[in-house]
C-alpha cells in the first residue's frame, strides 16, 4: 500500500521574510575568505562577493535585511542556516497523538503533564481496554479504539485521521516530558519556516540505577547526539525518531507507512525529504525515554531496529547501506588496520595536493582549506566507518577472531568500533559488556531483516568513485606547481 505525502512549496517561492532572525550553524567553519565548511551533508561551499560577509554577520544571531531573503533560503536548505527567535504555534492549533498498547500507568504519568493541550489516545488493541478508556476520560482525552493491534505507525494515522488541527504532537507512551508547554513551544517555533514539515528534540535514557537505565541514559538509541542539525539522508542526523516528533499535518498526507512495525519513522522523515521538505532535529530540546522493563525485552529492541533495516532497504535502496565511504577512504583505512599507515599517509597526502590545485586560483589560503577538507575530512571519518563496520557486522568480526590470523585485528576493529560510539561521552569500562551486547543485537537484527526480505541491500556497503588516481597516489602524475 502507498502513503503519499504532499510536495513541499518550491524554495524559490518561499524566501526567508525580511526582518526573520537567523543564526548560522554552530558547526560552520569559516576556512579563508570566500569558503565556508559545514552543513548537512558536509560540503565545501564558495561564497563570492559580499556573501561571505553576509554569511559572517548571521554567525551570532541577525536579522535577514532586504535583498538576502533567497541567500538565507539558499543556506537554510543547505543545513548552514536556522531561523531563531520565531513565534511559537498556539497550542489550540496542535493536536497530540499518543499511540498505547497495554501501559496504562506510563499514559497516567504523560497524561499529567499535558494539561491545555487537546489530547488524543489510539488504543492499539490493549488486552483491558477499559483501564485505557477510564484513564483517557479522567484527563479529558478523547479516545480512539483499533480492535486489532496494527503497530505504532498505523496507530498515529489513526489518531491523524480523526483530529483536524493544523499540526500533530506525536508522544510515545514512555516519554517523559518535564514541561511539555516549553517542549511544544520550541519545537513548534521550528515550523514557522513554510518549508519544515516536522521537528524533534534530543531523546535521552530516563534517568535510573539498575545497569540497563543508566547505560540508556548515556547511550539510548533514539538520542541522535549533543549536536542540532537539518536532517538529510546520509548526513550527520540521518532521521530522527517519532517517540516524540512535531508535524505540519499540510505535510503529512497519508503518514507512517503501516506495513513498518519498526523503522518508520525512519521511512517517514526520507519521504518528506523527498517530497522537498525540511525536517529539524534541536539537540537544546531534551526529553527522556524509559528503558525497557527487562533484560529480554531491551535485546529484543535492539533486534528489532536491526531487522528494520531489511524492510527500509526495500524501500530506500542504497541509503540503508551500512557504510557509505569513497574507495581512497577505505584503502586508508583498511591500511591501518593492517599496519600499512604510510599508504595512507600517501593517499591522504594525495588528495591534499589535488584539493589545493582545485582550489589555488580561488583561495587566498589553498592549503588551509585543503587541511581542513580533506585531511581533517578523512581522518574524522576513520572512527564512523568503523562504528558502522562494527555495529552491522559485528558478529561476523567476533567470528573472524576466532581465526588465528585475524585475530588481533578484528578485536582491534571491534574495539574501536564500541569505543567510537562514545566520541561525545566517554564510555566507562563497565559500559563496555553492554555495548558489546548492544551492537551484537542490533548486526543479528540485520541480518535477520536481510533474510526476511531475500536482500543483500542492507549489507552490501555503497562505496563510490573518487577523483584521485593510483598515479596520484603513487606520485606519477604531473601537476603544476601548488602554492
């Protein structure tokens, strides 16, 4: 079955309103006068003329003056750019969903703290339905009721398809909000811009002392990191998760497709990416997620997300590779792994030299941006190529160990791969059982999901060309000289 979604407005009719307050993206990096590196993908951009000191003047937060509404629509939507400072949407004009299935303690406690909001409960064919029912009338929520248990995605358009209000707040049962006015607030103040469909804050592990909860705390899977960003397929927030997601119902058309139990969210987030819309995630905004319950239950999770890979690649094609990497990349880090680093010493230095010839004729400082690019570029991709490496093969890795050739570098490969997940948080030693067990769940998930569908899709990498010759690496080829 299709769900499709409506076609965003053309950013060519829709620039940023003059007097719009805008504020360039933290991660931005100014490497010489006319380049700016960042956004979402990473990219090198140019910016001729009087556009870099426009760019410049937005770093701390400014106003769009008369004459920059298209140059500020044109950042925004390469991920540089973000309205600030915009007018929340009046809670009247929001309806939230909440999608429950047999938890009615966790729906009292979200319940509690949603007072002012109009409120609708989808009962997903809970085995008392009645508990659900009083609950919903004790807060003044209205209640939808499926007779047979369809799955989160179905519920949510169940909840979509009987409220009518501009904008839907879809909560998960097990978050936790500690002021949902302030949550709604900012999250809603994200879609003033015509062009974002949807929202969503910072997830973090509810707070808790048994080992599962506080390893969820600092490493839940739906946290998607300390930083804000536009989220694009492949780019640093690839999707963010629906346990607590803000949408324009404009852009919502026919929702979640209901054939995912899991994963679509996921599905969700591409197809308004495809449809040209904008999706925000705001790392400022934070909510918490409880853990699950029971040893059985939290690796039965971790299968699941794995798993979703096989139906999303079905879908999505390439983008559900688990890594996506340039071949010269590989080769250099494939050459570390096997203690070859002066290859990828040459090929780093390679593609320096290739990027400060491209750029020498256009840039005051060619080995400056050429450093930040490429050498920086390749040596902060080394620790997520191995994070995903070992996050969907980690079982295969484990099985190569037992090899006696291999086996110092798998664990070599395994052990980077768990640590990497900890470049924001420092993993503690007694973390590191659990992310074992984590990244396992998850790769026996993929592989699950790979044979459920007959597709490699999922496990195949996308590798692509590059533009660096063998010759290039080896020193034959001619270029002139670079200043």
């Amino acid at each position: 079955m299709s769900y499709p979604l409506p076609e965003a407005p053309r950013p060519v009719e829709a620039p940023v309103a003059a007097g719009t307050r805008v504020v360039l993206d933290a991660r931005a990096r100014f490497l010489d006068r006319d380049f700016v590196l960042g956004g979402s993908p990473r990219r090198l951009l140019r910016l001729p003329g009087g556009s870099a000191a426009v760019a410049r003047r937005w770093r701390d937060g400014d106003k769009v003056r008369h004459g920059e509404e298209r140059f500020a629509r044109t950042l925004i939507q390469q991920g540089l750019l973000v309205t600030s400072g915009s007018e929340p949407i009046d809670p009247h004009d929001i309806d939230v969903i909440i999608p429950v299935c047999d938890d009615p303690r966790s729906l009292r406690a979200l319940l509690e703290g949603l007072g002012g909001f109009e409120v609708t409960v989808v009962d997903d064919a809970s085995n008392d339905p009645q508990i659900v029912r009083d609950c919903a009338q004790e807060f003044g929520a209205r209640l939808v009721r499926l007779e047979v248990n369809s799955g989160p995605g179905a519920a949510r358009n169940a909840g979509a398809r009987s409220t009518a209000r501009p904008f839907l707040w879809f909560l998960d049962v097990d978050v936790s909000l500690e002021d949902a006015a302030d949550v709604a607030r900012r999250l809603s103040a994200h879609l003033r811009d015509p062009l974002v469909s949807a929202a969503a804050p910072r997830i973090r592990g509810a707070a808790g002392s048994s080992a599962r909860e506080r390893f969820e705390r600092r490493f839940s899977p739906l946290d998607m990191g300390q930083h804000s960003a536009l989220v694009v397929p492949g780019g640093a927030v690839p999707y963010v998760p629906s346990a607590c997601l803000f949408v324009r119902r404009d852009a919502f058309g026919e929702g979640f497709d209901e054939g995912l139990r899991t994963g679509e969210d996921v599905d969700l987030v591409w197809r308004l990416h495809d449809r040209g819309w904008l999706v925000r995630y705001d790392a400022r905004i934070l909510v918490s997620h409880r853990a699950r319950d029971s040893w059985r239950r939290w690796w039965s999770q971790r299968v699941g997300y794995g798993a979703s890979s096989g139906d999303l690649a079905r879908r999505h094609g390439v983008r559900l590779a688990p890594v996506r990497v340039d071949t010269w990349t590989l080769i250099a880090v494939l050459s570390v792994i096997c203690g070859r680093p002066l290859l990828a010493g040459r090929i780093v230095r390679a593609a320096r030299d290739q990027m400060i010839q491209r750029v020498s004729s256009i840039s005051d400082q060619p080995r400056d941006v050429a450093n930040a690019v490429v050498v920086r570029g390749m040596s902060q991709a080394a620790l997520p190529l191995v994070r995903s490496t070992v996050r969907t093969f980690g079982v295969v890795i484990l099985v190569a160990a037992l090899h006696p050739r291999l086996r110092w570098r798998a664990l070599l490969v395994f052990l980077l791969g768990t640590i990497a997940r900890g470049r924001s948080v420092r993993m503690r030693p007694r973390e590191i059982p659990l992310a074992v067990a984590d990244d396992l769940a998850y790769s026996m998930g993929v592989v699950k999901g790979a044979w459920r569908n007959r597709s490699m899709t999922s496990l195949r990498p996308s590798i692509t060309r590059s533009t660096l010759r063998v010759a290039d690496v080896l020193g034959l080829a001619r270029r002139p000289f670079a200043p």
